[in-house]
C-alpha cells in the first residue's frame, strides 16, 4: 500500500498504478467512519449527478420562464 504526502495546498499524488487501474483523471472523495474513500468517475456528470436537481422538461422550464417575464411586465407597468 504506497504512502502519499498531504502538501500544505492540501493536494495529494495519486501513484501512477492506481491512476492506471481507475482509468479515468475526475474522481469523488468522501469520508466514512474516518477512513477517506476514493472512488473513480467516468464522467463529469456522474461526479455532479448527486447534486443536480430532478429533470424538467424544456417546454416546462420555457413556461415558467414566460410566466416570469408575465408577472415582471404587469408588476412594472400596473401602477401606470
């Protein structure tokens, strides 16, 4: 098992072996029960998927843009 060094940046080398075996240069870092975890990720989405929000569709978002826009005009212009 290598040993690696903590640098004051707080940056670590990951030995060449395991960079090999995880096959890819994006991984996620978690703490469990005081033991770090290292665990490979195979795209960038991946590594953000846990804090994305749930999928709304286009022409959903597109109306609540619309609405948006709706209620700016009338809130601007209603007092005129």
């Amino acid at each position: 098992m290598p040993i690696v060094k903590i640098t004051k940046k707080g940056q670590i080398t990951i030995p060449i072996e395991i960079r090999k075996k995880l096959g890819t240069n994006i991984i996620e870092i978690e703490e469990e029960n005081g033991k770090v975890i290292i665990k490979p990720v195979k795209n960038l989405a991946g590594a953000l998927k846990k804090y994305a929000k749930k999928k709304e569709t286009l022409d959903k978002i597109l109306e609540q843009e619309e609405g948006a826009f709706q209620n700016a005009v009338k809130e601007k212009y209603s007092n005129r």
